[in-house]
C-alpha cells in the first residue's frame, strides 16, 4: 500500500475503531461497578468494568490520534471512491482472488466442516480452491467458485429453513450422497476446462492427488491414530468403522 | 557433595533409561512425532502432550513419561520449522522466531536458520534441564515470592515488550493492535466475580476466547491469503550440502544463548505462563539491549536464535513448579501434571520420598529428549526445507486444513472455526495495513493475567499500591519496566549516549546531529 | 459408473446402519465426552474407571475432552444431541449442574442418567506459618476481627467457594474471600502468604499437606480422614454443629447418559461400572488420590444431582451470581 492510501485506510479505520471503543466504554458502563456479584466484595478496583474501561480509554485516545494523522495527511480526501459501480462491476484481479478466498474459507469453516462429513467436506473445499490458484486460469477460478458459491447457498438455505436437519434426521447421508457425487462431477468437468494443456494436466493431477490424500491422511491420522472425533462424522468416517469391524467383532 | 551425588544417581538413571530398546524407540518415536506436530500450523505442544496423554495410558509409567516429555520437547522444537519456511508459527512458542526467521529463509538462509535453532533449541533445553536438577529448591523459594502483584508486573512487562514490537509505518499500529488483542481478552467470565462481559447471551463466549484458534487465525490466515493473492512463491532455499551446527555462529551468539536460557527458565518457573511468553520476552529483550535494534525484523539471526533457546529452556522451567509443588508452569506442564496423575505419580514437595529418583529420571528423559531433538533436527531440517519446493498454491490450502483441525482439536469445539476465520480476516486487513499482529496475539494470551491479577493484588492490599514498592522481586520488575520503557524513548537515549560520552571522556557529540 | 458407485455405498451404508443396530449392546466402541480440559481431577476419574469399563464390555471407550460454554454446557450439550444409545456418554461433575441457572441451557440435570465414582473431600487448611493450630483458634480469630483473615477457594461459585461459605454460615465466622482462577493457584496463594486460609479438597492438597507447606485445621465432612504422613484431620461437625444445616457438599464426578436411554443399556453400564469400581485399577487409583468411592447410578444417583442443582443454583441465585432464578426452570428450593 502506498502512503495515500494508507492514510485512505488509516483515515476509516479510525472512525471504526472509534466506534467500537465507544460502544466497549457503553457496554462496560452496564458492568458492576461498586455492588457485590458473585459472592466477592467489591470495591471500585474490584469491578470487573476496571480494565475494560482502561482498555476502552487508551483504544479511544490510539485512534483519534490515528485519525488526527490521517486527516492531516489528506486521508480524508477520496476515500468515498471505493465502492463506485464502476469499480463494483469491474472489480481489480486482487479484489476477485481476494474474494474467491474469503469465499472458500467462509463456505469451508461455517458450512461444510459442521454439517458435512470431514473428509468429505476438506475435499470438497481443497481441490476446487488449490487447483483454481495452482492452475491460475481466470476461466477456471470464476466457474469453480460459481460452483462453491451455488452449493453454499443452497446449504445455507437448506441449513436456515429447517429442511436439512429434518432430511438428515430421516436419512443421514440425504444430502452426503449428492455432495459425494458433487466431488466426483467437480474434477470431470475441471479436467474437460482444462483440455490438453500438458502443464496444467500434470498440475490437475497432482492437485486431485493432494485433494484426495490429505484429506483421507488427516482423518486417518486424527480419529485412529490421536483418537480425535471429527467435527462431523459421517460417509466416509461409517465407512472406515464399517470396515474396521468387518475386521474385528467386539465383544468378544 | 550434594553435585557429585546427584551426578552420580543422574548417570544410574540414563543408563537404566537407555538399557532398554523399547524406551529408546519410544524416545525416538515421540521426539520425531513431537518435532511434526510442532512443525504443522494448529498442531501445538499442549494438544500433542495432551493426545498422547490418552494413547499413554495403559503403558508402563516410565515409557509414558519418555513419550510425553519427548513429544513435549520434540514439539516446542518443531515449532520454529513453519515459523522459518512459512511465516505461520506452528505453535504460539515460536511465534517470535518468525520474525527474524521467515526474513532469512526469504534470502535464502533457511536452512542456516533451521540450523541455529536446533542447536539453540538443543542448549536451551540442556540449560533448562541443568537448572532443573541443581537450582529448583532455589527457584521455587523465589516462585514462592510471586503473589498477584508480582503476576500483575509480569504481564504489565510482556504487554511492555509487545508495545515496542512495533509497526514500520505508525509507532501506535502496534498499541492499537496490543489493545484490540487486550480487549479482546475480556470477553467471557471475569475470573474474579464471574460475570459475563461481552458475551452478548453467546454460550461459546462465556469461557473466553481461546489463544489457539486466535493465534492460528491471526498468523496463519492472512499469510494464506497473501501467498495466494499475490502469487507469492515460497521462500526458495539456497542449495546446500547439509545442515551444519554452526558452532561458530553459535559460540558468536554465546551471550545471547545465556541471557535467554536464563529468561526462558524463569518464565518457565513462574506458574501459569510458559514458552509463549518465553520467546516473545527473550526476543524482546535481545532487541531493547541490541547495539543496532534496526536489524531485528530484518533477518537478525540474534532474534531467531533468543526466542528459540528461551522456548526450549522454558522447559525444564516450567517442570520446576511442576514437580516440587505440583503447580504446572506452563500450558502443556498441565497436561503432563494430568498424565502424571493417570499413572498414580503426584507431583508435589513429597515427590522424592514417595518416587525415590524421580526427579533425576525426569532429567534422565529430558536429556536424551533433547539429544534425540538434536540428532533428528539435523538430519530432518535438510529434508525440511525440500517442501518448499512444494508448489505454494497447493501448499497453502493444505495449511489451512490443518489451520481448521487443529484449533478444533484441542476441545472438539467447532465455534474455534468460526472465531479462527474471523480473527484471521481481520488480521489480513490489519496485516495490509503495516499493523503487527504479534501485539494482538500477546495481549490476547496477556491480558487476564493483568486483568485478574492487578485487580486481586488489590483486593488483598485493600487498595493500597504500597506493595509494589515494599516486596523486593517487585521492585526488580518495577526496575526492568522503567529501563524498558526509557530505552524506548528517543530523549532518554540521547541522554544515555552522552552520559556515557561524559564517562568515557569522549567529546559531547553535537546536540543538532541528534535530532531527526 | 456414478449411478453404481451411488448405490453400492447406499447399499453398504444401509447395511452397515441396520447391521450395527441389531446387534446387543454394546456392539461397538463407546465414546465418553468429558466436559471439562484433559488432565482435570473429571478428566482422570473418568479415564481410569472408563478403561476398566472397556475390558469389561469387551469395547473400547475413548474418552475426549469438548470442552467451553457455561459450566460444560458446550459439552453436555453435543452428547444430549447424540442417539440416546449409550454410545455416547458425558464425563460430568458437580460443577455442570449449574449450567441452566447461568444461560448455557435450557435443561434440567433430570435429563440425565449419572454414574457417580466419588469425589475428594473438602478440607480448611491454612498457610505454614499461620499462628492457628486447630479449627477453633482460627474461627475465633476471624470472628474477633470479621473479614480480615483472607481466605481462597478456587473460582467464585466452584464447588469449594460453596464449601467455603457453608463453614462461614455454620461457624459464624467472617472471612474475606479472595477468588483464584482454580485450586492450583489458591494453594499457592496460601503457600506464598498471600491469603491465609484455603479450602480446597484433599485430593488437591495432599502434597502440600504432606510436604508441611500447607497445615489441615478441619475436614468438611462429617468423618474425619486420614491422610499418609499426616495423620487424621477431624471433622469440624462436633465443634461447629450447625456445619450439619449447610454441610457437606461433596463433590459428584462421574459420567451420564441421556435419561430416555433404554432400561438394559443403563443396566449393561450400570453393571459394568459396579464392576470397575471394584476392580484393583480404580480402588488403587481412588485410594492413592484420596478420592471417596460413591458409586450411586440410577435413582439414587438422580436424587443426588437433583440435591446439588438446587443447592448450587440457589447459593448462586442468593449470591446474586446467577443469571436466572432456579425458579425458571423449576428447580425446589434445598
């Protein structure tokens, strides 16, 4: 970042972190303040308020100084151009791969990992995110995270309304079946994007050969080896301990 | 006589540990395991310990121990592995190697980095252990000293170094991050009166935010995000034969080698705070006494070599309280305290009359850990650095898979996820805008021990702030924080410059050259 | 191809679900989620008796830890969403029972089915070099200059904090009450001086006890208990008779399952837990660690959780410490 649009960034930075301090300083304001809570006598350096008006205080003075420079420095001036339909409609390389990103992580952590069996789940947020930055084709990249961002959405409504939990309460792998059929279709159709270029095949290969076996490493590794549970069992976990009791019969 | 004594029962101990093949492969076994854990972003010291703890169960009390304490060790090593070659600590222990390492490995030098922080780590362990068997019935006398206004100072002090960890572009970047991570250390029960502060009726808010999850977002996302974005390579590793010790670099560094060993068991041995905070302090402490404190941050191999030795030395500190009063002194020393009792051992002042030996096998175990520690890291650190070959579009996904099981590991709570990404988008902004983030990481793990404590301190003096004044280890801290904080201020130091000047009967330089 | 491979898993699945369900219990591993972190006194008992358990059923038990919300709340919570199959059982303390009355839930402890293993009883001792040699010297000291002595108990509203105000109300003494994040650090504080009185358990204090840095005035508990080394530390209940109106509230560490759990499943466990209990394994761990052996299921063990979410919820609620009232959630006054 340059030194102008640093003080740009520094300029709404300091009117948020106003704000919060303040909002800290109001909610701190409801927080005992003299009365006894809890069993333990209190005196004003006792509150539990203490140190968060002390944090919330120095955080006010950091940022209207940081305010104060940013103005000073012109960082006031321009920085309402940011969110210009041109520029929304248009957006820079950086704001798209930035966005894909943010994308997968949000769509891997708040939807997939707790609903969706782990391996399952890892595989289905690795091979479309590695191989959209490994094969670095903007064609590529737009089409797997209109695939990713289709299949979040469908989730989250699926998830809010109430639909989901109910289907999986009749059939645990309602919506695991799709989704693992989803993950073998997701690599066919990458393959066919990338037709015959020998450089990026070989990188399709090795990133579907990291996708499947890191994944497949981890859970191995963790629910067998470390005895962790995973966020979510389901498929593939049942399938692993259908196949390890076919091997051992408890209670015997 | 009491040294020849306990050298002699030391060296019976080694010899039954190293007679049997199994204790030696679960030493090996464990220290390698320990050595990867710590090397993965999100797989830390305390969950390895703790993991192990389960698996160690059902063996014999000896093989349990050389399994913990190896991975204990191997772990807190390994950390410095992704701190070097990533820029993402693999445990919050070496986050400050990061500093200085990830610099070196970008000129290439990271397999001379992974060098100096095996042998440093190797030292610091060995001094930690030293002072475990001759100095603990001293150590503890002082760790009895420490009461909650001696806690207060010490966190007052971590804060202290963090604040001057600070930003290239605005020296307040740095507060401002140390304040939103202090503030951020309030969330949940107040741990004096238990009263809910910003948890906003939120369930998963109530225990507090966690460090682990916080540190993996903080570090680990927003590296993510940049490699990724700006189609950054990995760091690329000159060719080498091999990874050589570099004693000479090492010999060069004997001050600094001493000096942090020396925090590193201290900080180890105050109950509560552990190799975290270690190598923060020890690495703060290298820079503020620096000759040339510009070159920190820039691939200063003092940086990498003080926060690794003061982690590992933090060891041996950290069993100290551990074992003679059944305190841990540090996150993973509570997990070992835990496996200690699984196996009927407690630890605690009547440990040698209850174990005869006890203490010396403990030792016994810590050394070969280390050796082992050594061997494997000079062989490994070669092999290491090939995965930077690795290609980082791929590399970095697989990171933050790891990033995910990890902060869910240590809990099996899946709203860490959730606040792990949240931490680490913000992070990425505050990253892009030149904030250190290492302030907000410190202030987060910081902040309730000068919360609680401060708050105690005066609860027991009724208000006063006499005591701060009145018990000497007190004073000493009080001592260290004023040094700290004039070194930070430009006048203070002109002001040394000249008094020394005057001293040495050098001619008073120009007052007008000083200003900038 | 797709269509095939589909079916088959479909298949193998459907097997696997049916295949499983027939079988008696328990036909495969157990799962004991413990609520609080690895390495506390729940954490332990539950691993111990959870391996004894394991031979017996001829399964195994992983015990993990889900730790965070309000008093485990975090925990209890994923096991009560769980099959009520016995697969999945919550390793438990006292502590969770106030997890309604502080908002991390909204059930009653009448959900669950507990196996009680015991708890170490609580004990006052004092700093080394404190002038008080017995219970008596101390209780008239506090009461001659009210709320000077400091005392440490662990957390405000822990299970010692209660213990602590039980012997405060039965003796009429005041003392000033200085919360610590935990045991370990109130021990030290009594050891470093900077309080004078602890209560803690004996679990806990053992060596410290032992060790001559810290000095046992009263046991808690009706009985008075022998500690190696020590020698027996009486029970305060013959000086202090009204101690017998508030005391004792011991704790109750062990695991539950779902109530609404099948009758032979909670029989299956019920038995196999008497029979840990009396193994070799637990009665060595439990003796060695000064643990008192309950060993209440069923009934009698519902009775108990209900006794202590009553006491706990309302202390709390008097104490201004707790977010409802127990009325909310029916809870009888004790």
């Amino acid at each position: 970042m340059n030194k102008e649009a640093m003080r740009r960034a520094d300029f709404k930075t300091g009117i948020i972190l106003i704000v919060l301090s303040v909002l800290v300083l109001v909610e701190t304001s409801t927080f005992p303040m003299t009365d006894s809570y809890g069993g333990v006598q209190n005196v004003w350096y006792v509150s539990p308020a203490l140190f968060p008006l002390i944090i919330g205080g120095v955080l006010l003075v950091l940022s209207v100084v940081l305010l104060a420079n940013a103005i000073r420095e012109g960082g006031h001036r321009g920085g309402a151009g940011t969110l210009s339909p041109r520029r929304l409609l248009s957006p820079s390389e950086h704001t798209v791969r930035f966005g894909t990103i943010l994308l997968y992580l949000l769509a891997y952590v708040y939807l997939f990992v707790p609903y969706v069996d782990f391996a399952l789940a890892t595989f289905l947020f690795l091979f479309p995110f590695a191989l959209s930055f490994y094969v670095d084709r903007p064609d590529i990249l737009k089409k797997m995270a209109l695939i990713i961002l289709g299949l979040s959405v469908i989730m989250a409504v699926l998830l809010l309304s109430g639909v989901w939990p109910r289907a999986v309460e009749s059939f645990e792998y309602a919506f695991e079946i799709p989704l693992a059929v989803l993950a073998i279709a997701v690599p066919v159709y990458a393959r066919r994007l990338i037709g015959d270029d020998p450089l990026l095949a070989r990188r399709f290969l090795i990133t579907l050969i990291v996708a499947i076996a890191s994944p497949l490493f981890l859970f191995l590794a963790f629910r067998y080896g470390l005895r962790v549970q995973m966020p979510h069992e389901g498929l593939v976990a049942d399938a692993a301990e259908a196949i390890r009791y076919f091997f051992r019969t408890p209670g015997a | 006589m009491y040294v020849i004594d306990q050298f002699t029962s030391f060296g019976l101990s080694l010899y039954a540990t190293l007679i049997s093949p199994v204790n030696i492969l679960v030493l090996v076994g464990a220290t390698l395991l320990g050595i990867i854990f710590g090397a993965l972003p999100g797989l830390t010291a305390t969950l390895g310990v703790a993991l192990l703890t389960t698996l160690t169960y059902g063996v014999p009390t000896e093989t349990a121990l050389i399994a913990l304490l190896s991975m204990y060790v191997g772990a807190v090593y390994g950390g410095s592995y992704a701190s070097i070659l990533i820029n993402i600590p693999g445990t919050a222990a070496s986050a400050a190697t990061a500093l200085d390492g990830y610099p070196l490995a970008l000129k290439g030098e990271a397999g001379k980095a992974l060098g100096l922080t095996t042998t440093a780590s190797f030292l610091g362990t060995m001094f930690g252990m030293v002072v475990l068997v001759l100095l603990s019935p001293l150590i503890i006398d002082l760790a009895l000293q420490f009461t909650s206004f001696e806690f207060f100072l010490l966190a007052f002090f971590g804060i202290l170094i963090s604040g001057t960890l600070s930003s290239r572009d605005l020296v307040y970047k740095g507060w401002i991050a140390g304040f939103i991570g202090l503030f951020m250390s309030t969330v949940g029960r107040d741990r004096l009166q238990f009263f809910p502060r910003f948890t906003f009726d939120i369930s998963e808010l109530d225990a507090g935010l966690e460090v682990v999850p916080v540190l993996l977002g903080a570090f680990g996302i927003p590296q993510i995000i940049k490699v990724l974005v700006n189609r950054q390579p990995l760091a690329r590793p000159k060719e080498f034969a091999r990874i050589l010790p570099e004693w000479g670099t090492i010999a060069r560094n004997a001050k600094h080698i001493v000096r942090s060993a020396s925090i590193g068991v201290g900080i180890g041995s105050v109950p509560g705070i552990g190799e975290d905070i270690a190598g923060w302090v020890s690495y703060g402490v290298a820079r503020n006494t620096s000759k040339h404190p510009e070159t920190f941050g820039t691939g200063e191999v003092a940086g990498v070599v003080s926060s690794e030795t003061a982690n590992n030395a933090c060891i041996g500190g950290a069993l100290i309280p551990l074992i003679t009063l059944g305190i841990p002194g540090s996150p993973p020393a509570a997990m070992l305290l835990g496996a200690l009792m699984l196996h009927n051992v407690t630890p605690g002042p009547m440990i040698e009359f209850e174990h005869p030996g006890f203490i010396l096998e403990l030792t016994a175990i810590l050394l070969l850990a280390s050796l082992a520690m050594w061997g494997l890291g000079i062989t490994l650190a070669k092999q290491v650095v090939k995965v930077l070959k690795l290609p980082a579009q791929v590399f970095m996904p697989v990171i933050a898979v790891l990033c995910v099981i990890g902060s869910y590991s240590l809990g099996l709570n899946v709203f860490n996820l959730y606040l792990m990404i949240a931490v680490g988008i913000v992070a990425y902004f505050l990253t892009e805008m030149e904030y250190p983030i290492s302030p907000l990481v410190i202030g987060v793990i910081l902040g309730p021990m000068a919360d609680e404590n401060l708050r105690r301190a005066l609860m027991v003096s009724e208000g006063s702030f006499a005591p701060l004044f009145q018990r000497p280890v007190c004073l000493l801290l009080l001592v260290v924080i004023v040094l700290t904080v004039m070194s930070q201020i430009p006048a203070c130091k002109r002001a040394k410059e000249r008094l020394t000047d005057r001293v040495l009967g050098r001619k008073p330089r120009n007052a007008s050259m000083d200003v900038d | 191809m797709k269509k095939t491979l589909v079916l088959s898993t479909a298949i193998l699945m459907a097997s696997v679900t049916t295949g499983l369900a027939a079988d008696k219990y328990p036909a495969r591993d157990i799962t004991n989620v413990v609520v609080w972190a690895a390495g506390g006194g729940t954490d332990l008992c539950n691993r111990v008796v959870s391996a004894e358990m394991a031979k017996i059923l001829g399964v195994n038990i992983n015990v993990t830890n889900k730790t965070g919300g309000v008093s485990g709340s975090i925990g209890m919570d994923a096991v009560y969403n769980e099959k009520p199959d016995g697969y999945t059982i919550a390793g438990i303390s006292e502590s969770v029972v106030t997890a309604a009355v502080q908002g991390g839930w909204d059930k009653r402890m009448e959900v669950w089915s507990p196996f009680i293993i015991g708890g170490s009883p609580d004990v006052v001792s004092v700093t080394a070099s404190a002038p008080y040699k017995d219970l008596k010297e101390l209780i008239e000291a506090a009461k001659a200059e009210p709320n000077k002595i400091k005392a440490s108990a662990s957390a405000a509203g822990s299970i010692h904090h209660l213990n602590l105000l039980a012997l405060m109300n039965g003796s009429g003494a005041k003392f000033n009450y200085i919360p610590y994040n935990g045991s370990a650090p109130a021990q030290n504080a009594a050891m470093s001086g900077e309080v004078t009185v602890v209560v803690t358990s004996v679990a806990e204090q053992q060596q410290l006890l032992k060790g001559k840095k810290l000095r046992p005035l009263g046991m808690l508990t009706p009985d008075s208990f022998t500690v190696d080394g020590v020698g027996t530390i009486p029970s305060s209940f013959p000086d202090y008779p009204k101690l017998k109106e508030y005391l004792p509230i011991s704790q109750a560490i062990g695991f539950a399952v779902r109530s609404d759990t099948p009758e032979d499943v909670k029989k299956t466990l019920g038995d196999a837990f008497e029979k840990a209990l009396k193994s070799d394994a637990v009665k060595k761990w439990t003796t060695e660690n000064y643990y008192t052996v309950s060993g209440k299921h069923g009934k009698a063990a519902q009775a108990e959780f209900a006794r202590l979410e009553s006491l706990f919820g309302w202390t709390l609620f008097e104490l201004g410490a707790a977010k409802f009232s127990p009325e909310k959630f029916g809870i009888p006054k004790p």
